[in-house]
C-alpha cells in the first residue's frame, strides 16, 4: 500500500512539474508601422505582412501644426492623404483585421518642415488652452474610431515631452476622457530620452518607447558591439518597467540602411546618403537579441513599412524601411520564434 501511494505521490509531481514547465509566456507583439498611402489597401499588400510573421500593425492617422508655437492642428482633411484620414483609417483596419493582424492606432501629429514635436512650445496661456482644445478633438476623434473598430491599442500620443511637462494637469484629465471612450489597451510613445520622466505611466497599460537608442560611432558597428550598448538600458527599462509594474512596449523601433546607423537612429537627414546593409542588420539583430526574450518586454512596431511592398525600399535604399533588403529576413525569424 505505501509503495502504491508513493508511486501516486511522486507521479503526481511529476504532472505538476511538467505543467508547469509547459505553462506560455505571453505572445509577442510583433509589430509594423503601416504607412498610410494615398490609396485604399486590399488582401494583396497583407501577404508580405504574413510572410514576416508579423502580428500587430500600427495605423497612423495624422494632424498637422503649421509650426511649433501654432497652436490649431487640422485633421481628417480632404487635402490630406486618404490612409491619415477617419474614412482611410477605418478601411485600414478592416483590411489588416481580415488578414488576421491586431493593431495599434497611433495618431501622430506632423510639424512643418519635420519639425521635433517635443518641442511644440506656446508662448501665451490662451495659445496653450487652444493647442489643449485642438488636441482633444484630435484624439478623441480616434478613440471613437478605435472603439467602433475593435481597436486593441490605443496610443494618445507621440514624442510630445514639451506639451507633456508643461501641462501634466490636462493630459492626466485626458486619458480620463479617452477611457470614457475606448475600452482597449491604451499607450505613449515617449522618446528613448524622454520615457523615464513621463509622469502618467500609472494610467496606462503600456509604457511604449520609441527606440532609438544610440548604440555605435562606428560606421558599421557589429552585433557584439551593439549588443553591449544595450545593456544600460536594458537595465533602466527594466527599472522603470519594475517600478511601475506595466510592460515594455517599443511603439517605434528600426534602423536605416546607411553608415553610422546606430550613432543616431532617430536622424532622417537626407544627407546620409551611403548604403550599408551590413550595419541596419546588426544594429537590429542586436535589438531583438538584447529585448526581444525579455519578461518585461511587450514587442514593438518596426519602423517602417509601406502597403506597395514590391516597390518599397531595395538595395538601393537608405531609409528605414527593411522591406526588400537583408534585414526583412533577420525580423521573420525573429517573429516567427516568438509567435508564442
């Protein structure tokens, strides 16, 4: 009788233990920045997304601010491309859902010339009541949409340190009013300086950061080298995922194919004009091989990726897009190891 229930016992255990070895870890969100495009999409620009095993696109309506002190922003225009307006965001999504992809919807706002956002800055009290009032209308408007279209993301906003530290008070009250609205996960694409003194991770599900961390000097830095530029911050991810007790989510990440890639990564100066594939795909090797496995760590949305995939990017191409060049292949792999 006693060797019977020890058999039981220790049997039992074994079940346990291996249940508990099996047990999943959370999929990866495996992202794309959808470019929004002057035409309707269709299944035929999807198929690409599939082939790199990506499950997430973010979609991106914009708005536009004539300069940094101006304080209207004017969206959902007929001068504007059909994918940045509601009616083209909305057909976006249907497409993108039909195929299978869970998205992000990101309104960004557009300064003339390119200007940084984080440096929207009014200079009267009533010029920062209106740039409240425009940005409020802005986003709310696509909390609408995200809510009727079963968006599963939902970003309130993109690099806007300055608008942020000088009016906490109203972007608290604003992610209020956007709950009122959309029921789904809500983030903030902070810059990869900026995250750390964001003050309303609290209210939010996600702590998203735009990635670009300066990593090399070196014209083509090696994965090694890279690899071991991420390990300060990882460190402070970590902390700040820790401290908050909310994940980690890259809301832009991604490299150009260009020399001293990893220097500056955030830089779209035209004048980098020298073709280095060599040195996009390590710089982002090391990315997924320094986050990507991480308990604290989301996933993240590449940066970027265009619904003409035969005509996007190429090994002539210096900018960020990885489509039709070495890299597309390391982001599949990645993807696809971390399907689940």
């Amino acid at each position: 009788m006693k060797s019977v229930l020890h058999f039981l016992y220790f049997s039992l255990i074994g079940l346990f233990a291996s249940c508990s070895a099996t047990v999943e870890k959370p999929q990866k969100i495996n992202g794309v920045s959808f470019v929004a495009s002057r035409v309707a999409v269709d299944d035929t620009h999807m198929a690409p997304l599939l082939q790199i095993n990506a499950n997430y696109a973010a979609v991106m309506p914009f708005g536009f601010i004539r300069e940094l002190s101006h304080p209207e922003i004017n969206f959902n225009s007929e001068r504007q491309w059909f994918g940045e307006t509601d009616k083209g965001v909305r057909q976006y999504i249907e497409t993108l859902q039909k195929n299978h992809m869970k998205i992000m919807m990101k309104p960004q706002i557009w300064v003339r010339k390119g200007e940084f956002t984080g440096f929207i800055k009014m200079a009267h009290e009533e010029d920062w009541r209106l740039l409240e009032d425009t940005y409020r209308n802005f986003i709310l408007t696509y909390a609408e949409v995200a809510e009727t279209t079963n968006v599963d993301i939902f970003c309130i906003g993109t690099e806007l340190e300055g608008f942020i530290a000088a009016r906490p008070d109203y972007w608290k009250q604003l992610i209020v009013e956007i709950r009122n609205i959309y029921n789904g996960k809500l983030t903030y694409a902070a810059n990869w300086d900026e995250y750390p003194k964001t003050p309303f991770w609290a209210d939010l599900d996600y702590i998203g950061v735009d990635a670009y961390f300066p990593l090399s000097d070196q014209k083509t830095p090696t994965i090694a080298e890279c690899k071991a530029a991420w390990q300060p911050y990882q460190q402070q991810l970590k902390a700040v995922s820790e401290r908050h007790q909310k994940p980690i989510l890259f809301t832009e990440y991604g490299y150009r194919s260009v020399d001293y890639t990893a220097k500056a990564p955030w830089k779209f100066d035209r004048d980098m004009t020298v073709v280095n594939m060599e040195a996009q795909s390590n710089a982002m090797q090391a990315l997924y091989d320094a986050n990507w496995s991480e308990d604290w760590f989301a996933g993240g949305f590449v940066w970027k990726w265009f619904h003409d995939h035969n005509n996007a990017g190429g090994v002539s191409d210096t900018q960020f897009t990885p489509q039709n060049k070495p890299v597309e292949a390391i982001i599949s792999a990645t993807y696809k190891n971390h399907q689940q």
